[in-house]
C-alpha cells in the first residue's frame, strides 16, 4: 500500500462514531501536526496576548486579603450588595427570557416587512455604550420622560432610581445576549419537525411550547446564562438609570466601583466574587451547553 | 362502502417560478394510491399541498364531501408519515405516538393508552419508553406510522416511507407496512420512486412527470404497458412509438412485427431478456432483425445488459457466457433480433 498523502491529516478522524463528537476537535491534532517551525511573528504576539488577558485576573488572586478573606465576605454592606446583584440579574433574566425567547421566535420564525431593521435595532444595546443606554432609559423612563412622566401620573411608578430600575437596566443591557442565542437555536432547528406536529393537529402555541421550545432548549440556556452574567455585571446603564443607593441600587460592580476609592482590599474582595462567578458560568456553558451545539 | 365511491377528490395546483404541478387525484375508502415519479417530478410538492404545508395555487381538495383547502394543516384530518418520520427527539416512542391524540384533547391517560395499543400493533410494545435516537430505521418507521394513525385520519399521507431504510430491513417493513395499509380504511396517498414499493403498497398507481401526470392504473397494467420512457425503464422493457398498419409497425425506419394487429399510433415494449444477439445476420423465422452498434455494457443482476445503438436503441439481457461468446467491445455492430410473440403493442 502506498503511504497517505500528507495533505489530508483529517481523513482517518472521519470515521470515528458520532457519539465522540465532543472529543474529535482535540483527538485530531494529538501525533499530526503540520510539519516546520513555528512561526515567530505569530508566536510571540499570541504569548503576549494571552500574558495581557491572564496576568491581571492573576493578580487579583495574589493581591487578595486571603487571610481576611471570609470576615470581609461576610461583611453587612458586602452581601446586601451582592444579594442584591443576584436577585436583580435573576430577575431581569426572567424579564428577558419572558420577552427575549418570544421576540426571537417572532424574528425566526415570521416573515414581515422590516424584519431585517427590527434585528438590527434589537442588537442595537449590544454595541451601544451602556451609560449612553442609561441615559435613554432616563429620558424615556425618568419622572419627565416620555413614558416615565405617564407612568407616575397614573400609577403613582417611579422608576429611576429603585430597585426596579437596577433591574430595567440590566434587562435592556442583556436581553440582546439572549435574543440572538435563541434566534440562532430556533435558525438552526429543523422546522420540518414543527410541520410534523401541525399535521398531528397542534396549533402553533402547543407546537411551539411542545416541540419547538423543547429542541432549542439548549440554545435558551445558553443564552440565559449569558444573559443573566452580562446583567450581573452590568455598570453604566445601572449607575446612570437606577444610581447608586446600598441596599436599593447599589450592585457588586458598583460596590466595587465606590470601594475602591476608600477600601481597596474589599474591592479586591468583591471583584474576586464576581470573578469566581464569571468562571463558574464560562466552565457551566463550555461543558454543558456550547460544546454540545 | 359503496354508498361513497369517492373519499378523496382533489386538484392540485402549486405554481413556483419554474415548475407548476397540475394534478388530478381520486381516491376511494380503502384505496392506497401510490405517486410515482423521478426526483423533481412534483410528488412530495402535491403530499405537502394535501397535508397543508404548501399553499394552493389553485384546484381544491374535498375529503369526503368537505372542503379541506380551506383548512390549516392542524385542522385537517390527516395523518403524515415524513421520509425521514421526524420523530420528535425529546419525546419518547409512546409520547410521539400520544402527541396526536393530546392535541386534540384527549387527556393524558387516554393518550397513552390509546398509543400503546398502536405500538403494540405495529410490534413495538417493548420499546414504548425508547427515545427516537434509540431505535432502528425500521422501528422509527413502525412508531412513525403508529404516530399518524393516533390522530384517526381520514387521509394518510407516506411520503418515501421506505426510502430511509436499508436494503433487508426495507423487505421486512414494506410487508407490514402493507397489512397496515391494508387494515386503514381510510383514503392513502403514498410517494415512492421505488416501483417495487408502488406495486407491493398501492392497488393504483399515478405516474407524475414535471408535475403532470403521465400515465396512471393498476400496477400490473402499468408495468404491462409503460405510456414513457421513465416508466418504461422503471419496469425494465424497451418502449417505442411507432405507427401500425397492416404489416408491422413503424418505429423510425424499422418495422417491428409484433403479436397483436392494430391499427394507428401505438407503442410496442418487449423486455431486454427477449433480445437475441448475433455476430452474423441470423436467417430463417421471420423474425425482428436490425443492425445495431454495441454502445456500452453493464452488469444487471446475474446477466449482462448490453446497451444498443442503431435504428432503435434497446437494451438487450444476455448471459456472461453470451457476451464471452461474442466478444463485444463498444462501438462495435452486432445484429440484434425479438421474436414478434415477445412483442407487445398497445394503442399510445
């Protein structure tokens, strides 16, 4: 038998069983590597890159009061903030999955004129400066906004500067996370399955929450998750909107923030628990969730 | 059953920018109608047209006296089976089943009881909580089929119902698939380009060809008298069109004689196996003789079908031995002959 060619280092992966699908990406390279030097020009700025993006999360770990650790965790103002963080971020996922998941099934699923700028506008707070989102929830929002002026008058609802307002904030920040992620897992679903269920008599309700929901599950997860980090994090919008009360608006980033300029230990603190969320997130959705898509 | 001769009566028409699909179809209680037809033809177009996943251009459907063309597809009585079932992958083989009756309100108990004595007449009593992943083709098709009599319909509709399954478990699932269809006393409208699947399944066939139908009957007529050239080679026979008259019938410049004297266009088929082929003009019985070219040979089962060119082209069936004998090579000529009781002419 004549050698392989050298060119096609993919070919024997092919044919292993569809159940290894999650290890044949690192398998591949294990023994194949193209053959030559390294290139040094791509090297070193790849080294250098990853020093930048590690060293001051490295940092964080080796300045941090470990010794006083678990007093200035359990520290009053820490955990009303951090408390606060969780519960505004759960709750402003829920608002973006109760809305997000049907906006991204109407942008999946229904052909209407503009769908095209619709799409674009609702990715519009992914890219804007979230003070500058802020800013607009102000003027729509505030006591004299547009909406917010309405609101008070009829309904006594003020919604700067509270607890619900943290929440508006992280909602509008986040939900574009969660849009997109649901939109491309209901692209990516076979619609054929959806006729299927319609040709068993399901209405496009029952389809939707009995088959459809159900196959991009996975895809809503994801996007919740990265959702709810991305409003766990949220900075700008909030201070801005909602600004800056403990114990009503005051969250970790913004706790953080203000520690800093009086306490930087127990922003180290603070930084490091948000830290640890971040990474137990990134690690959740690699293994569970991303991978598998 | 005879009071409603007709259970289904429709006429399809689905305009798309370059393909229309004109199509007349009836179907009796009982009746398993088979579309035949190669790739493109417009069969599945007109199974989705009745289920109600393609809008109508135009023409309606009446199923037992009721307009259904003015039904969504998830009011119409119908029930589906898809070429690749779309077993719904979440859902386990007996919620698959169950899917139907609960949408139409069925509770849940009832639906599962009602699913599990479909499962266990299609033989799948045992694999009830198996996810979709976990079966075999053949299984998948028995729960797929199971899934779309759940619903009770008045029309079931198989789009390429063996086309996903391999050669043995294809054998298998097409005689049980043929008691089921036989015990469903409703309206069937199965797609196929397999004909051994259209003349096992159906008690008629429709042949469609760029969305019209060319030539529909029983499948024992079709398969005696192809009406093209794609029937003609789905059932293995050398068709042509000629002209009778009192000697013969002209077929180009041949003038085939066959069995039966008719009169006018006709077409006249005759199987490859009843080719002969010779070296040398053979003599004696009057006999079809022409000359022809070799143009290609090929493997067919356990012969050889020899590709002819020349007056008219044919495919001729002979043995290994045969083509040792002859020592054919493309291109070269070689006499061909059919005996005239071979022949069979037909009115076109």
């Amino acid at each position: 038998m004549s050698p392989s060619p050298p060119n096609q280092p993919g070919r024997p992966e092919q044919v292993e069983s569809p159940g290894s699908r999650r290890g044949s990406g690192r398998r591949s390279a294990g023994g194949r590597e193209v053959a030559g030097r390294l290139p040094w020009m791509l090297v070193v700025p790849a080294l250098a890159g990853l020093v930048f993006l590690v060293l001051p999360l490295a940092g964080l770990l080796i300045r941090a009061p470990w010794s006083t650790l678990p007093q200035r965790l359990a520290a009053p103002h820490v955990l009303e903030a951090l408390r606060l963080s969780l519960v505004c971020a759960s709750v402003a996922t829920a608002v973006c999955l109760l809305l997000g998941v049907p906006l991204a099934w109407l942008l999946a699923r229904v052909s209407f004129p503009g769908r095209r700028l619709v799409r674009a506008l609702v990715t519009v707070p992914l890219v804007l400066p979230p003070v500058v989102g802020g800013v607009a929830l102000l003027l729509v929002l505030g006591r004299r906004g547009l909406v917010g002026q309405w609101l008070e008058a009829s309904f006594g609802i003020t919604l700067p500067f509270t607890t619900a307002g943290v929440i508006m904030a992280e909602a509008f920040v986040a939900m574009p996370f969660l849009v997109i992620s649901v939109e491309g897992a209901l692209r990516g679903a076979d619609q054929r399955f959806e006729e299927a269920a319609a040709t068993l008599g399901a209405s496009r309700w029952t389809v939707f929450c009995r088959v459809t929901l159900p196959m991009v599950m996975p895809g809503v997860v994801a996007g919740a998750v990265l959702c709810w980090a991305r409003a766990l994090g949220e900075f700008g919008a909030t201070i801005t909107f909602a600004g800056n009360f403990p114990g009503t608006t005051r969250t970790m980033p913004l706790a953080v923030y203000l520690a800093l300029e009086t306490e930087p230990e127990a922003a180290i603190v603070l930084s490091l628990v948000l830290l640890v969320v971040s990474v137990v997130i990134l690690a959740s959705l690699r293994d569970r969730w991303v991978s598998a898509s | 059953m005879g009071e409603r001769a007709v259970s289904l009566h429709a006429h399809l028409v689905v305009v798309r920018p370059a393909f229309t699909l004109d199509l007349t179809l009836e179907v009796a209680p009982g009746e398993v109608v088979a579309l035949l037809g190669p790739n493109g033809a417009g069969k599945t177009t007109a199974l989705r047209a009745l289920a109600g996943l393609t809008p109508l251009s135009g023409g309606q459907i009446v199923l037992r006296g009721r307009p259904l063309h003015t039904l969504p597809a998830d009011s119409r009585p119908i029930g589906m089976v898809f070429q690749d079932y779309l077993l719904f992958p979440h859902l386990s083989a007996l919620d698959n089943v169950a899917f139907g009756p609960r949408c139409q309100g069925v509770s849940k108990a009832e639906s599962r009881r009602a699913a599990a004595a479909l499962l266990e007449r299609v033989g799948l009593a045992g694999r009830a909580a198996a996810k979709p992943r976990q079966l075999s083709g053949g299984q998948a098709q028995r729960v797929a089929l199971a899934r779309a009599l759940a619903v009770r319909p008045e029309l079931l509709l198989l789009d390429e119902p063996l086309a996903a399954l391999d050669a043995h478990t294809r054998l298998e699932v097409r005689s049980q698939l043929r008691r089921h269809l036989a015990d469903f006393d409703g309206a069937t409208v199965l797609v196929t380009h397999d004909p051994l699947d259209a003349m096992v399944l159906a008690d008629r066939l429709i042949v469609i060809e760029n969305g019209a139908v060319v030539q529909q009957g029983a499948p024992a007529e079709v398969a005696r008298r192809p009406r093209t050239d794609y029937v003609a080679r789905l059932v293995g026979l050398n068709l042509y069109r000629g002209v009778a008259g009192g000697a013969g019938v002209k077929v180009g410049e041949l003038l085939l004689h066959t069995y039966e004297e008719l009169d006018g266009p006709v077409f006249v088929a005759f199987p490859p196996a009843a080719v002969a082929l010779y070296r040398t003009r053979p003599d004696g019985s009057p006999r079809n003789v022409w000359q022809a070219r070799v143009e290609g040979v090929e493997r067919h089962g356990d012969n050889v079908r020899v590709h002819l060119d020349g007056p008219i082209s044919a495919f001729a069936d002979i043995t290994p031995a045969a083509l040792a004998d002859l020592d054919l090579t493309p291109g070269e000529p070689v006499w061909a002959s059919v005996k005239a009781v071979e022949t069979h002419a037909y009115p076109a």
